[in-house]
C-alpha cells in the first residue's frame, strides 16, 4: 500500500538535483540497449520515464504556485539536470524509433536550456565550486547528442550543424567549470564530483553522434572536419578514462560509504562512459574499446542498484540524503 505522507514528504522536499536520478537511469537504460541487454534496458527505460514525468510535475507545480522557491531553485546547480535528464531520454526514445516523443523531448529541453543556464551561471562562484558545475556542460552535450541523432534519422543538415554548435559551446563550458571546480572534492565530494569525468564522457557520445549523423545525402564534414572531430573524440574518450582512473583511486583512498542524493551523479558519469565508449567504437571503428565498454556497463548497472537500495534505505529512515541535511550546500562549497 502506498504511504500517502511518504509521497507527499518526497514532493515537499525533493530538491532540483533529483534530476541525476533520472539521467542516472536513463543512460543506465542507453548502455543496456548498447550492451544488448533489450528487455532490461526497456525496464530501466519505464523506470527513468516515470521518475522523468513525477519531477515535471514537481517544476510545473511549484512554477505554478511556488515562484519564490521555483526562482531560487532554477538558480541552483541542479536545476540544469532537468536539461540533462529530458536529452538522455529522448536519445533513447529516438533510437526506439519513437521519433515524434524525441522531438517534444527536444524541443522542451531547448526552451528549458538557455533560461536554466544563463540563471545557473550568473550565480556561479569564482572558485571552489562542487562537480555539479560541470552541469552547464553536460546539458549542453546532451542537447547535441540528441540533436545529433535526429538529424541522422531525420537526414536534417541544419540540425546537425546545430548540433555542431552545441558541441563546441559545451567543451567551452567546460573550461570555464574547469576553473572554477574545487578540486578538493574529489577526495572529499559526496557524489558529484564524478560529472568532472562524465561531462567529457557526454562531450565524446556527443562527437561520435555527430560523426555518424554524416552521409552522402547530408555531407555535413568535409575531410579535414571529419578527421577534426575524430581526433577530438577520442580525445575526449581518453581524458575520460583518465579522469575516470583519478576518481576510482580517490573513491579507494578516501572512501565515502553514507548514501547521498549526489551519489546518483556518479552512477551518471560511469552509465555514460560506458555509452561513449560503446558508441565511439561503433562510430570510429575502434573495436577495441568494446569490450571494457560492455564491462562498464554492468558496473553502472551495480552502481545504480548500490544508489537504489541506498535511496529506499533513505527514504525508510526519514533522513534527506545528503550529507548536510539542507538542499543546495555541501560542507565546503555551494552546490
């Protein structure tokens, strides 16, 4: 039977980074598809479109009736996770084959994009920010992963090209987070600091998208464009894998056991790199990334069922899930 106050709790405190729940799932449902793992990954896929749908009605609800906190919210490093999580779902939703609920998909997280990021950024700090910074970059890729692959299926050169511009913006977007990340939290975060690694993850789908969109109908790359692009995805690919190794060394050294709301921005960044790793291979024709990519998928799979249990856990004992009890703060920089 379900605990209608339980409900009602979650809706009154859910917090904008509940979002990386849902990209979390999302590309979990991604590598599955990758992976082959077909009627798992429809099962994740229902799960993530469900949790997607409750938090629209959460946005919609406290933009209709709560402006005050819906403005302090948007300017919160969370909110850009509304962008991430409708983009990761609607790249599933169009490699389904269900073009049309991809394209709404795409047109919402265009109209959410600029709003949420222009609010986010100009509330930035100049330093010691948390791995939820890297937000501005991962919504952006991930419009331009999704961009990317209706153009291929839709053979749609302006859209690609679109796409192409979002991609160049999002590694700018990057750099700047780049600056301003505290790189103390890497040993001490509680969970985001992950998307340092998986925002370079999403900017390398975005690369190998962009590079399959490419055909003779389109010819969107000339030669040299084409082996720019290459070069730079596996670029990508790499400085992912290495900041991937730097993550995992600090998680071992520093190990943070307590369940946090953030830690599903880690299952994010793993669920993605196993994607990119899958879809480059495939787009760059670099088999052997193949394998460690199918590997990691299952380990995302571990990492969100760890985060799962750790969130019902939660939910069970009345605590909020995040290490300081108050949404929006870590112990040591803003979120």
């Amino acid at each position: 039977m379900i605990d209608v106050s339980a409900v009602s709790a979650w809706w009154t405190k859910c917090p904008p980074a509940t979002g990386a729940a849902v990209m979390a799932t999302g590309i979990v449902s991604v590598g599955l598809h990758l992976a082959g793992a077909e009627t798992l990954s429809l099962i994740v896929l229902v799960l993530a479109c469900v949790t997607w749908v409750a938090l629209a009605a959460v946005f919609v609800v406290r933009l209709a009736g709560h402006r005050r906190r819906w403005a302090a919210e948007a300017r919160s490093l969370g909110a850009l996770t509304a962008v991430a999580a409708t983009t990761v779902l609607g790249t599933q939703l169009s490699v389904l084959g269900r073009q049309t609920l991809a394209e709404a998909l795409l047109a919402l997280a265009a109209l959410l994009w600029p709003v949420l990021l222009v609010l986010v950024v100009r509330h930035w700090e100049a330093s010691r920010m948390p791995g939820a910074v890297f937000l501005c970059c991962v919504a952006t890729q991930g419009l331009s992963v999704l961009a990317a692959t209706l153009a291929a299926v839709q053979t749609t050169a302006w859209l690609a090209r679109a796409a192409l511009a979002l991609f160049w913006l999002g590694l700018v977007l990057y750099g700047l987070a780049l600056t301003r990340f505290d790189h103390r939290q890497v040993v001490e975060g509680a969970g985001d600091h992950w998307i340092a690694g998986g925002a370079l993850a999403i900017s390398a789908l975005a690369g190998a998208k962009l590079l399959s969109a490419d055909s003779a109908r389109l010819y969107l790359w000339n030669d040299d464009g084409h082996g720019v692009l290459r070069t730079l995805t596996l670029a990508l690919v790499t400085l992912d894998l290495a900041w991937c190794v730097v993550l995992v060394v600090a998680e071992v050294t520093h190990p943070r056991p307590r369940y946090d709301l953030r830690r599903w921005a880690t299952v994010f960044p793993l669920g993605m790199t196993a994607a990119a790793m899958l879809s480059v291979a495939d787009a760059l024709g670099v088999d052997w990334l193949k394998g460690p990519g199918r590997v990691l998928v299952w380990v995302s799979v571990a990492a969100w069922l760890a985060a799962a249990a750790g969130a019902v856990l939660s939910a069970r004992t009345g605590t909020d899930g995040e290490g300081t009890g108050t949404p929006g703060v870590t112990s040591r920089a803003r979120r």
